[in-house]
C-alpha cells in the first residue's frame, strides 16, 4: 500500500512540474515577442480589433471650382476609431498645388495646431497638445491657399488619422468625388468687353477726340455704346502724354464724356474698354463656382456635419 501511494505522489510531482515547465515556457516567448518586436506591432497582434479603421463622410468643398485659381478648401470627416490624433494627413491628386496652402482658416473637432507640406499635393495638420478624440467625431478643417487643378474633371482626395507613435489610426481613405472647371474660350462671351483706341488724328478727331493741352472733357461717339449705364460701362485710359486722370460718363446711346483731371497734351492716346454686362449675369461657370455635388450635400445633411444656414467662408488669395 505504501509503495503504491509512493508511487502517486512521484506522478503528481512530475506532472507539477511538467505544468510550471509549460507555464515559464509560454511566458519567455511573449517576453521575447514583446522584446523582439516594437510595442505597436506587439499589441496589435494582441488586439486585431486595433487595425486601421476607415474615415466616414469625407467630403471635400472648394469655395471655387474653377481650375488653376487659388481657393479655400472645407475638409469634413467622421473618426472610426478612438485614438490620440497627433496629424491628420490630405492627400490631393498631382495636378493640384498645395505648397502655398499654410493658412488655416478655421477648424473644429481637433485641437489647435499648424500646417505643413512636405510635397506639393500633400497637406499635414499637426495637433499641438493632441487628446484622445472619440470615434464619431467630426472633424471640420478649412485651409486656404490651395491651388486648384490646372485640368478640369472629377477628383478625390485622400485624408488619414495617425497617432503619436506614429501609426494610423483611420484611413487612408478617399472623400466624395468634387468637380473642377477648366475656363476656356467658350465660356466668357468676346461681346462682354471691347476695347478701342483714338488717336490725335483726323480719325479720332471724328470721334471726339482731339486734345489740345486746354480741354478737359470729351464726347466720345461710338456705336458701340448703348447708352444704359446699368448694364454698361466705359473705362479709359491715357497715354503718350503727361500723366492724366480720367473718368466717364455716358450721356446717350452712341455717347459717353471723358472727364480728366488735367488736360491732355497733344498727340495723347486714348485707350478705352466698353464693358457690356447683362442685368444679372450667371454662366455655367459662375453658377456652379460655390455649388456642391448632390452626393456631397446630402452627406453631409445626412451626418448632421451642416444644416441649410451653413456658409462657407472665401479668401481673396
């Protein structure tokens, strides 16, 4: 009996330590794992669920949609994921210029920060004191200065999240597809501006044109003028003389006065536009310059990112 219950103790040793044998094993492999590798890679291994996420209602909306022009940019997106938001980097395509863009005009849903741009189509906005930003948060950038495309078409725009270590946090992912128009010669009618130009000769003599170093204003007749000074304007310009300051007026259909400051010398040259503009100009061009897509808009609606009061702000470059 003594032998048998000798021989049980000894078993249940060896399976003790054959347990604390397979116990000190698993835990040196996750300490070499953890030594062998960084700390990011290590704990996304550990948690999968901590992958880059996907940005939701990116939506980019020039205040100007006309190519080559510099403008300024709203960025909208929804964060997937929590995490500390150290940069948030803006992808454009290659035909835009973003090397210029180091204005930021306002912003919301992240912290105080700067802008940078390490390539002409790439945007970063670097938080100063980044937090952790909770997934479903908005976040609103708008930069200005950007160049738009010097061709026209349908574009997108890549934006990601990435955190302090740096890995990203969402994306990279593509915003909502917006337009850019290339102006060409068949947008803007050759009928809105005319410019002419009056000698001191027999020909401009005929016109209204004579200086003579006394008058100081003429009646200049041209068919072209209509006469209705809401629609149409003259503006002049002297030269080959002393330097002169004029202004016009129309008096009638065919018929406008130059008025200048100080009479012009003899042999001075009359240059003048007539400006031919309808009671309420909008082209396609015009029209759609502050408009967005369908898709665009009703993202952003749908995600409570605007209401209909919303405006969006210019600069002046």
């Amino acid at each position: 009996m003594k032998s048998i219950k000798s021989a049980d103790m000894v078993r249940k040793k060896k399976d003790a330590a054959r347990n604390i044998f397979k116990t000190s094993f698993t835990l040196l492999l996750i300490v070499f794992a953890f030594t062998m590798s960084s700390p990011s890679s290590f704990f996304q291994i550990l948690n999968p669920a901590m992958a880059a996420g996907s940005l939701t209602s990116v939506v980019i909306l020039p205040s100007n949609n006309i190519g080559n022009t510099r403008t300024t940019y709203d960025i909208y997106f929804k964060t997937a994921t929590t995490g500390t938001i150290k940069t948030i980097h803006m992808i454009f395509p290659p035909s835009f210029d973003v090397s210029g863009s180091n204005k930021l005009i306002e912003r919301s849903g992240i912290g105080s920060g700067t802008l940078s741009t390490p390539s002409s189509t790439t945007l970063i906005y670097t938080v100063s004191n980044p937090v952790s930003v909770p997934a479903g948060t908005t976040i609103r950038l708008e930069i200005g200065r950007i160049l738009n495309s010097n061709v026209g078409g349908n574009f997108q725009v890549s934006v990601s999240t990435v955190n302090t270590i740096p890995t990203i946090i969402d994306g990279p992912t593509k915003s909502l597809s917006f337009s850019i128009k290339r102006i060409t010669g068949n947008d803007v009618s050759p009928q809105f501006m005319i410019r002419k130009t009056l000698y001191d000769d027999d020909a401009g003599h005929t016109h209204g044109w004579d200086p003579d170093s006394s008058t100081t204003a003429y009646a200049i007749s041209d068919s072209e003028f209509s006469g209705v000074s809401n629609s149409e304007f003259v503006s002049v310009m002297i030269s080959n003389g002393n330097p002169v300051f004029c202004a016009t007026a129309g008096a009638d259909a065919g018929l406008f006065v130059v008025y200048c400051n100080s009479a012009p010398g003899n042999s001075a040259q009359l240059d003048y536009i007539i400006t031919k503009l309808p009671a309420h100009v909008v082209t396609s061009t015009a029209s759609s310059s502050l408009s967005m897509s369908s898709s665009a808009y009703a993202s952003l609606q749908d995600n409570g990112l605007i209401n209909t009061q919303d405006e969006t702000a210019s600069e002046f470059p």
